[in-house]
C-alpha cells in the first residue's frame, strides 16, 4: 500500500484517500509593468526571494507569512489590478504607521452593524478593524487586525508568533489583562509567567481567555 493509505467506510462501502497537507505557497498577481511592482514591494518591506534564472517569476514574501506571491510577464491572463488579498496583522495601527512612512497610500475602517465605517473598531475587536491599499496597478490589499482567533482556527497545541513584533504586542495585552486579573483579586500573582503563556495559548486558538 502507498504512503497515501486508501480507507473503506464499511458502513457505505467508499474508499477515501488520507489527506494530504496542502500549505499556501505562492499567489500569482496580475501587473503590467514588472520594474514598477518590483519597487513598489520593495517599498513596502516585503522580501524577494531568489528564483530560478530565466524563469521570468518575481517573487515576494511579506514579513511573517508563509506564502508569497509571484508577478511577472506572461504568468497570468488576469487583468491587472483584478487582484485582492488579505494580509493579518497584530497591531494595524503600527501597521499603518509603517505604510505612511514608506508613503502609501492607506485607508483605515472597520465592520459595523449598517456596514464599513471609518476609523478604527471603538472596541478594538479582534477582526473588526482593518486597512486598505492598493499597488500602482490596483491590486487591492486589505490589513486585518487579529489579536485572538476564532474558536477552531488554530491547533489549540501550537502556538507561535511570526515576529519579534508580534510577540512584544501579544505580550502587551497579556500584560494588560494580567494587570485587571490582579485588580479583581486584590492580590498580586506571583505566577504571572504561567498566567502570560495561558492567556497568549488561549488568544491565539480561541479558547477562553483567564479571567
């Protein structure tokens, strides 16, 4: 038998096939000018990858993720700008920051009850702020903020971060609420390192947060 064992439900009689992980690894977006995009993506931070010599693929990761995307001449018969893709952030407000500094062009709104409204989430909910920009050729990119994920998203065993950043800004919210733990209690927790990784494990699966 292959690595890939084929099962046989006995109670229907169908074989299915294991799954196969499939990771993201590259989205092709559609450009007109590929010098153009070239310095734009530089502009924004993200990195180039080395690829192939004469493959005619450019490629670009942005800082933390683990897919990438390509552009390049003949790679996709999309119209250009036709593109539009979701980036999360930790803290889109540094996020923002930094599209100004390189001097992009960002719009910053939220999801409310009658539909987007400008500015930041009141209540700074996790998945209800986000950002918008776009390349020189109108692909679209939309920032969300996630501090804590929706229940199931992530394994409940793994947690990682992709940055230094993030680390410091998911340490910073832990460090908040840790200080209105103690101020419920009245009391100072001399285990606060444990009550940190509980809080962090828990934001980033889902799971219920300490109180």
């Amino acid at each position: 038998m292959s690595t890939n064992e084929v099962h046989t439900n006995e109670a229907t009689g169908n074989a299915h096939v294991t799954p196969v992980d499939m990771k993201l690894e590259v989205v092709v977006i559609p450009v007109t000018d590929v010098d153009r995009a070239t310095e734009f993506y530089t502009k924004l931070g993200w990195r180039q990858d080395a690829t192939p010599p004469g493959s005619g693929v450019i490629q670009f990761t942005p800082p933390g993720a683990a897919a990438s995307i390509h552009f390049g001449a003949d790679l996709t018969t999309a119209a250009a700008g036709s593109a539009k893709g979701y980036l999360i952030v930790s803290d889109i407000e540094a996020a923002r920051d930094q599209l100004d500094a390189a001097g992009i062009e960002v719009t910053v709104f939220h999801l409310g009850t009658d539909g987007p409204g400008d500015g930041l989430d009141p209540d700074r909910r996790s998945y209800f702020s986000l950002a918008s920009f776009s390349d020189p050729d109108g692909n679209a990119w939309v920032l969300q903020e996630i501090t804590t994920r929706l229940p199931g998203r992530i394994d409940t065993a793994v947690t990682s971060f992709g940055s230094a950043r993030d680390l410091a800004t998911a340490l910073r919210r832990a460090a908040a609420a840790h200080g209105r733990h103690e101020e419920r209690t009245g009391e100072e927790d001399p285990n606060w390192p444990d009550w940190y990784a509980e809080y962090m494990a828990a934001e980033q699966s889902g799971a219920e947060l300490p109180t």
